[in-house]
C-alpha cells in the first residue's frame, strides 16, 4: 500500500492499517506493557517519508505519532498515524571534527561501532539499546553527564520536519527557538529525523558495579548517601535496590536474588578511581563484583540493564538533597522487608556539568536537582495490579525533597502533558513555540 500525497510525494516504507500483516510487529517496542492502536503506521525509510506522511495526516485530519526503539512514551491510538522511524539508522562519523550525525532510528551502539574505532564516544547513557534521539531530546543523561553534561548539551543542529510537513534544520543560530524547544522539550514540535552532535575524546574508563546482598540495603545506601557527593566531576554513580528474576542469563549469585547494585565510573587514573570507590567496596557482604578498566564501548557492563523488550512501570522524581530521613523513607516502601513487584528502584548522584548548560541553550529539565530517583516495576504475574501503586509509593516517599522530574524519567507521559517540569517562564515559552510551529495540535493532543 503507498501512501501518496497531495503533491504525489510517495513513502517508500511499509503503510499499514490494523487489518494488515505485520501491524502489530512494526508497532512493537521495548516496553510490552503498552499497546498503540493507530489507524495508520508507517515505516518511515527517510526524512521525506517523514514529511510525506504529515502532510498525509494534516490534510486527513489525523493527528501524528513517532516512535523509534519503543522506549519513549505512548499515546497514539484512534484518530492517530503513528511513523516509525526505526529504518532510519544512518551514522555518519567525522573524526576531525569530532562530530556524529544520527538518524531518528539509531540505537546508541550504533553509533559506539563507528566511534570506538577513533578513540571518541558520544554521551551514551546506561543502555546502548536505547534510541540516540529520543534519549537526547529528553536530555540524555550519561553516566558520564557529571563530567561532560547532558547529551543535549553537545547537539550541534537538528533535521525536523514541522507540523507542515516541511524538512528543516535548526540549530542555535538558525531556528533557535525550536531548536530550544526541542532540546528538552521533545514533544510536540515536530518530528525529529537527524541529530548532529560533538564527539568527546575517550576511549576507556575505569568503572562497573558491586553488587551487595538485598538484606543489607539499609546499610548499604546510607553509606552510598554519604560517599557519592564527596566524588569528583570526574566520577559517577548511582545505586539500585534490585528483585532479580531466576533468569539463568544472569550471573549464578544474581539469579532470583535480591541486590543492592552500586554503579561506579571515573575517566582518570584507574588507581585513583579504586582510591575512590574503596569507601564502599566494604559497606556490606558482597554477592558479585565487575569493577575494572573497561572500553567507554562496554560502558552497558556499568548498570547491567536488561537488553531485551519487557513490560514495565515506571516514573521518577529529581532531588533537590538525600538527606538520611529520605533514605529511609525509600527502604520503607521498597526495602527487603516489603514484597514488591518493583524490578527497580535507583538513586543517581546529579551535580557537576549537569547542573548547567554546557554548550548550546536548551530546555533540560532538573537541572537544579542533586539526585534522581526511578521506580520501574514489572505488571507481570499475580502483583500485576500492584505495580502501578507501587511506583506510585516510591515517588510519594520522597516528596518531600522533590523538585520536578527529570524527563525521560518521568514515566510514559509525553513531555507537553507535563508542564510542572518547566519553570513557569520556560513552559510559557515552550507552549508559545509549540502553538507557532503546531497551531492546529498535529503532534500534541487538544482540548
């Protein structure tokens, strides 16, 4: 089936209806807990099939949908064409520059394959299975963000096609508003079919994870809340209370255990970053370790992410402090003496390059934030109808030191439904960008 508009533009991507094969298999993502029923999906191959199919969908009255690795928010259903961008996966590498160019469906180990070869990386976050752009407009957060920043502050110019159907390129001096806007805001101004961005020099680190027995959490992220804001910029970490299946996948003294997972990296001096983190190598019984110098092309052995699609829950809040009440407060609804369907609840230190914008304007929310808490729970099995009210608990027990969220953890809600994250100046703003680009709503719900 094509799909032709009316200047007889054609997609040269799959056009499929809920009664045609392979529907369902190009609708699906990372996360199989939701469902999309659009009445039109295309699979996008370019950014002119991006651009044939908005004007497809302007002129037809339907609004518009995008989704590349499936890890992003979901909304689309009746009234919607969602486009798939995942064919999109074009990685250009100029190491003279120093600069990437990504197309709307790479995956970050995509783009680690044409980087590592010349001794650079890009801001890649705890997982190289999530999609470049998605993860860079919502900010982006590496585990090397204290260092370097967010990945949204290293984007040099964006290809978006607009509400239109128009192919444009923006970037801090052409187009700075959506260029602002897009940086952080994500949604609601047009699909994003290209990122440029900088490169940074690195080629290993010194880093990985120790893991400690579930039953001593308390223990464990009270030391963690004392040691993780004594660390350089150079150094970063996060700690995650974990319910680990019996996956035969996972290391023996893993399987269908409780853990506590304390991440660690530093870009210097290995010695030093042992020096660092030997505070914590004692802060409780020890089930596994994988601590070393590692390539930034296996940075994924840091957080152990799960690499494949699963069903999954989850919404998180930015911290203004830790303090030892909030700790406690987190052990008591998600600690080793409550059973839980939470597969995942993670503490992040915040700070450092973070807490600014390091290269270009953008709207990144939680910049102000010290840390970052994320509850993710599996509706799987008996506790299904648990999961929702329990990363509902997490996010209520630490209100009290919450500013906001950062976006991408903010759970499946699309970033123009969350104005609380803005500040009230940079919502009016984004609002007014959105509404000059979008007027008639084609990429955000209306009243």
């Amino acid at each position: 089936m094509s799909l032709t508009t009316p200047d007889a533009a054609t997609v040269a991507g799959p056009v499929l209806t809920p009664t045609d094969p392979g529907y369902a298999a190009e609708l699906a993502g990372f996360n199989v807990a939701t469902v999309q029923t659009p009445d039109i999906v295309v699979g996008a191959t370019s950014a002119d099939d991006v651009a044939a199919a908005v004007r497809y969908a302007r002129d037809h009255g339907l609004r518009v949908g995008v989704r590349a690795t499936g890890h992003g928010p979901v909304v689309e259903g009746n009234g919607y064409l969602t486009i798939v961008t995942s064919r999109m996966t074009e990685v250009s590498v100029d190491p003279v520059t120093r600069t990437a160019r990504v197309g709307a469906g790479a995956r970050w180990r995509d783009v680690i394959a044409a980087t590592a070869a010349h001794g650079l990386s890009g801001l890649v976050g705890s997982s190289s299975s999530v999609g470049v752009v998605g993860y860079t407009l919502g900010g982006g957060l590496s585990p090397l963000g204290r260092q370097f920043g967010y990945a949204a502050d290293h984007v040099r110019s964006i290809e978006v096609v607009t509400a239109d159907g128009t192919i444009r390129t923006v970037d801090a001096g052409a187009g700075p508003d959506l260029f602002w806007a897009l940086l952080g805001g994500r949604d609601g101004c047009g699909i994003v079919t290209a990122v440029e961005f900088d490169l940074i020099e690195l080629s290993s680190i010194y880093g990985g994870g120790i893991f400690f027995a579930g039953s001593a959490a308390e223990q464990v992220l009270h030391a963690w809340r004392r040691w993780a804001p004594t660390l350089p910029e150079e150094a970063g970490t996060s700690v995650a209370i974990l319910r680990l299946p019996p996956d035969p996948a996972l290391p023996a003294p893993l399987q269908g255990q409780m853990a506590v997972h304390v991440r660690f990296t530093y870009t210097g001096d290995p010695a030093i970053g042992a020096q660092l983190l030997a505070p914590m190598t004692t802060a409780g019984p020890v089930l596994l370790q994988n601590v070393a110098v590692m390539p930034v092309a296996a940075l994924d052995a840091v957080h152990m992410d799960p690499p494949g699609p699963m069903p999954s829950i989850e919404r998180g809040s930015a911290l203004r402090e830790l303090p030892a009440e909030a700790v406690d407060a987190v052990l008591a609804v998600a600690g080793p003496a409550v059973a839980s369907p939470l597969a995942i609840v993670e503490l992040r230190l915040l700070g450092g390059k973070l807490a600014a914008p390091q290269g270009v304007p953008n709207s990144v929310t939680a910049r102000s934030a010290a840390y970052n808490i994320l509850a993710i729970a599996v509706p799987a099995g008996a506790a299904a109808e648990l999961a929702g009210p329990h990363v509902g608990a997490v996010n209520a027990a630490v209100a009290p030191w919450a500013d906001g969220a950062a976006l991408n953890f903010a759970g499946q809600t699309p970033a123009v439904e969350l104005p609380e994250l803005w500040s009230p100046d940079d919502c009016d703003r984004l609002s007014a960008i959105r509404e000059r680009h979008d007027p008639d709503g084609v990429f955000r719900r209306t009243a």
